[in-house]
C-alpha cells in the first residue's frame, strides 16, 4: 500500500491530486479547478486503482 | 431424464404475508423487538392486523446508540397505524466488552437488548418475542443473531422466506412510510473496529448525519468515523452533485459544525457493511451490513 504509486496511477489516468493515507483509506487533496473526480466513470476508474494499490477506501478531502 | 413434475414456484410476497398472519394468529400474542426501521415497522403492523392490538406490543430499546429522530419516527409510524409501545432503557455502553468494539460488537449489544426486553414481554404473559431479521439477513455478517437465538428470540419474517424486497413490496401495499426508507443500523456501525464506542463519538455522528440530511441529502448516507476526519458515503445519485467545490464546501462545513475537524467524501459512495472491510472481517465485495 503506498500512496506515493497511487498518486502516480491517478495522474497518470488525468486525476491531479496529492494523496495521503489514514488507516486503509487513501484521502485525496485536489487543486480547485481539478473536476474530473464529479464524472463517474473517473471515479471508478480511480476505486479500481485505489484497490489495486491496497487501499480499502478512497475519498476526496474537501478543505476550508 | 427429468421428470414431469413441474417445479414448484416460490411464493410470492402476498402468499408469504397470509402464511406470516397465519403464524402469528397460533403464537397467540408477541412483543416485537422495534426500531421503526422497514422490517420491525412491517412485522409490527402485521401483527396488529392479525392479533389486534391487545395481542401485540412493540418494545423499543432506547440508547444513544440510535439516532433521537429515529425514535421519533418509529413512535409515529406505531400510533399512526395502532401499535402499543413501551420504550425500555438499554445500557450497552457501559458493557466493556461492547465499548471496546470487537469485531462481534453486536452480540453484546443485542444480548444486551434481549435481556431487558424479554422480562417485560414475560411479566405482560406474551407468548413470543419476535425480531424482524429478515431472510436476506442471514447471509450477512450479523454477531447479533447469535445473541437472538441464544434467547429463543424467534424472527417470523427469515423464517416465512421474506427477502428484503418482499416486506418493502409488502409495506408499500399497506401503505406503510417506511417502505422506501434507507437501512438504519446503529451509530456505532460508523466507528472503525477497535476504536472504543463512547457517547461523544456517537454525538458526532448523529450530529453530523442530521446536518446532512438537513442540508436536503436523501436516501443512503453514512459518516463514517475515522478520529477527527469524517469519511462521507453518499448514494450514487447524490455523490456527483455533492462533489462539485461549492458543493463539497457545503457539506464539510455542515460536517466539521458538528465537531469533525477534517472532511473527506467517499468516491465510491454509500456501501453497506464498509468497516466491515476495512477492519477484515469480510472480503471486499461481500460486505453488507451496517
């Protein structure tokens, strides 16, 4: 399990984001202009890679 | 060779609900473990239409395990359709073994519930106590069971063969409000195993799912509990809308109000039984309860 290689995954299917692991869950942190997450079939293609990389959850960190 | 005999077809959900009222009827009177959730609130008007309200009492467990605005609606449902209820304080937070939150959780919850309710369905002379597990209930993960069958609670409903479908199907012929709700299981199915069951996480949770709903999120929702980040599972029809930035700014605020310091939505949605996952005890894939 390793963020680091999601992160890479990710971008490499056009999610830009900077990933961190709590437990088994990799939280994403995304620029603000970053939508491709609200489409999904993005979204499944990104649970697909999440599992793949052993995590058990993914989700999307909203800040202030 | 096959043979000519035509295989018998399952019985559909109507035939089910004569043969439920049938069982009912020789049982003579029950007391119906109740949440007012889609299974208990079906099992409990049916056993008014079949024993009369003389033959039947609905006995809520109150804890804090269980949102206030579910008590609520389960007393509303029981007097809108003639129910008697009696509410009995159950106490399973101060069971260490429960608080502790194993993998098995719910036995000691239930075991709990069953111990306070059976002596007051006994001193009323009712013949049975009865829950509403329902058939589809007996392929999940679900300890509580355990506690149910060592007490000689009997469940009516997975015994006639009610799937989930066929006691909605049913509710919504009875014009029951609870045909369409969303599963409700209790707060403590949003903390990750191992992580000790207090009242104040359980706050946070109620506290954070009733400013979600307030903010007009329908159908399956979940906070899940991971410290002091809330993990938000939505159903997939709402999760697109609420992923958007003003959106998602919306509900984290709502949900870091009421006491969580970071906010994170699930990008896979609502899933049934997810810590379940996450803490082993089932495959991906299989999870299903809570």
């Amino acid at each position: 399990m390793s963020a680091e290689s999601l992160q890479a995954a990710l971008e490499a299917i056009g999610i830009r984001a900077e990933v961190r692991q709590q437990e088994r869950v990799a939280l994403l942190r995304t620029p603000p202009d970053e939508r491709a997450l609200e489409r999904p079939e993005v979204r499944r293609q990104a649970a697909l890679l999440a599992l793949e990389h052993g995590f058990m959850a993914i989700a999307l960190e909203v800040g202030e | 060779m096959s043979t000519d005999a035509p295989a018998a077809s399952p019985a559909t959900a109507e035939e089910k609900e004569r043969r439920l009222v049938d069982w009912l009827r020789e049982r003579g009177s029950v007391a119906i473990g109740y949440s007012g959730g889609v299974d208990s609130a079906y099992l409990a008007c049916v056993a008014v239409d079949a024993l009369g309200a003389d033959g039947t009492l609905a006995l809520i467990g109150r804890s804090a395990s269980y949102p206030a605005a579910q008590w609520e609606a389960a007393r509303e449902v029981a007097t809108r359709f003639g129910v008697p209820v009696l509410e009995v304080e159950t106490d399973e937070l101060s069971d260490p073994n429960y608080a502790a939150n194993p993998t098995n959780r719910c036995y000691f919850c239930k075991s709990e519930l069953w111990t306070k309710l059976l002596p007051v369905a006994r001193a009323r002379g009712i013949a049975a106590l009865v829950d509403g597990t329902n058939a589809d209930d007996l392929a999940d993960w679900r300890p509580g069971a355990r506690a149910a069958s060592e007490q000689g609670i009997l469940s009516p409903l997975a015994l006639l063969g009610f799937t989930k479908a066929d006691i909605r199907e049913r509710s919504r012929a009875r014009g029951l409000p609870t045909w369409d709700q969303p599963s409700s299981p209790c707060l403590a199915s949003r903390l990750p195993y191992g992580t000790p069951v207090t009242i104040a996480r359980l706050h946070h949770v109620e506290r954070a799912e009733a400013a979600l709903r307030a903010l007009g999120i329908a159908g399956d929702l979940r906070v899940r509990h991971h410290g002091d980040l809330a993990r938000v599972e939505l159903a997939s029809d709402e999760l697109g809308k609420w992923l958007a930035p003003a959106a998602a700014r919306q509900l984290a605020r709502a949900v870091r109000d009421a006491g969580f310091a970071r906010v994170a939505i699930d990008l896979r949605g609502f899933r049934s039984g997810a810590l379940n996952v996450l803490g082993g005890v089932v495959a991906e894939g299989s999870a299903t309860a809570a």
